[in-house]
C-alpha cells in the first residue's frame, strides 16, 4: 500500500498567502482557488476588484490541473495546436493558463488557480503560491 501526501490546512493558508502576496505586489486583482488532487475546493479567495467571473474560472482551472496533474496551460495549448476534440473531455472546464499543481515527493495533491489578469500573470501567481510549500 502507498503512502499519500495531503494538503492540511495550515499548507493551504500558506499556499494562499503567498499567491495573495505575489498578487498585492503587482496590483492584480485576482480570485485564488486551492484544490485538493480530487479537485474539490478547500480555498476561495477573491481579492478587492476582481471580475466577478474570475471566482468561477480560478476553481475551473485548479480542477483541471489537480485532475490532469499538469498545468492547464498544457491543455489551452492543445487546443490552440488544433485539437478542438479536446474541448469534450469530462471534467476539464479551465482550459486555460492560470492552474498549477502542487507536487509532493512525485505525487499530485492538489493545485492552484487562479484568473483575473494575463493568464501567464495569473499562472506567475499560482506558481508563487506552490513555491512557498517549498516542495
């Protein structure tokens, strides 16, 4: 039997206190999401300003990096490249740069996302966010 990582909450206030960071220091207004490996949302965080829109497709993008274990920006790119198949596969909703995974010891537990700016703008948030678990 394997041995599991998980995000406790202490790991997710780090995670999200950190992208807030990263965030407050450009003057973005984003929303942050926090997403276990499963994709089930343990944090929700809407900064002062961000579009209203931006609290559906943070989650959305977190989801689809937990579940696919990757950026999302690898799956925009698939699209981008042509493949608009792509678009038809269950349970991948953010298909956009902006969700990162968070890898522990070669294991996916989680990932963030986030939206309201540049999706690399937003993606620089969510790798910020990952960084300060220092995995």
């Amino acid at each position: 039997m394997h041995q599991k990582h998980v995000l406790e909450l202490d790991d997710v206030k780090r995670i999200a206190a950190a992208a807030e960071a990263e965030a407050l220091a450009h003057q973005w207004s984003v929303t942050i999401a926090i997403v276990d490996d499963g994709g089930h949302l343990l944090w929700l965080q809407r900064l002062n300003g961000a579009p209203p829109v931006s609290a559906h497709i943070a989650p959305a993008k977190a989801r689809t990096s937990a579940l696919g274990r990757r950026e999302s920006k690898i799956y925009e790119d698939i699209v981008n490249q042509g493949r608009v198949a792509f678009l038809s596969a269950p349970e991948l909703e953010g298909l956009l740069e902006g969700g990162v995974p968070v890898v522990v010891a070669g294991q996916c537990i989680g990932a963030v996302g986030v939206s309201g700016v540049q999706s690399a703008q937003d993606a620089q948030i969510a790798k910020a966010g990952v960084a300060a678990l220092g995995a």
